[in-house]
C-alpha cells in the first residue's frame, strides 16, 4: 500500500512549507497550494490526490472544503484551525478531522496515516 498524496492549502505560505517539509520527512508526496484558486486548479491537472488539508480560518476554506467534496468526493478533507471551537460543525465536511493550529508535523502525519488507512478498508 502506497502513502497518501497531500495537497496542502493553508493560508500562511510559512505553514505550508514547514508542513511540506514534515510530511515529506515521513515519506508522504505532497503539493502546496496558496489559495482557492490554485488549490482547484491543482487537483483539476495533477494526478490522485488523496487528502486534502485546508485553513479553515482562511476566507474561502470552508466553502473551498465542500466545493472538493462535490467535485473529488474520494479526496479526504483535514482542516485546521486557531479556534476550532468557534466553527460550527454543521460548516464543515461531515467525517472531516479538524487540527488546532499550530500543529507539529508529526501530528499531521498521524492524522493523514489514519485516513489512508481508513480509506484502504472501505
């Protein structure tokens, strides 16, 4: 069984790049996308990617979650937040893990190893 391909959309290019960094050192492909608008144009002409990790602060991140869902139903969404408590639930995709920023790299990598696993016994 292959690793999960990520493609990261957070809104801090900083954070973006670090997670990249993290996510590779744990062997995981990764692409980075600084908006919306990349972050579809990128799952739109780049082979299978298999989760999703979006800023959920980030303006259009919530709306850009769903618009995935409907448009890649297979591609796992994770979003990250710095108050997810203050996001209702009812906004985000159901069955979507939501990460406290800041976050290590190793944190996300669990994560994203859950869903692979999870999406291998479907």
């Amino acid at each position: 069984m292959s690793l999960p391909t990520v493609l990261l959309a957070l809104s801090d290019p900083r954070t973006n790049r670090a997670m990249s960094t993290g996510l590779q050192r744990f062997g995981y492909e990764n692409l980075t996308a600084t908006d919306q608008c990349e972050a579809l144009s990128i799952l739109a002409t780049k082979g299978q990617i298999d989760v999703m990790i979006i800023d959920a602060d980030a303006p259009e991140g919530l709306a850009l979650g769903h618009g995935v869902r409907r448009a890649h139903p297979n591609v796992a969404i994770v979003y990250t937040s710095e108050a997810p408590q203050k996001i209702a639930e009812h906004t985000i995709v159901s069955g979507s893990p939501m990460l406290r920023s800041p976050f290590a790299p190793h944190l996300l990598a669990g994560v994203v190893a859950a869903l692979g696993r999870r999406a291998s016994l479907d």
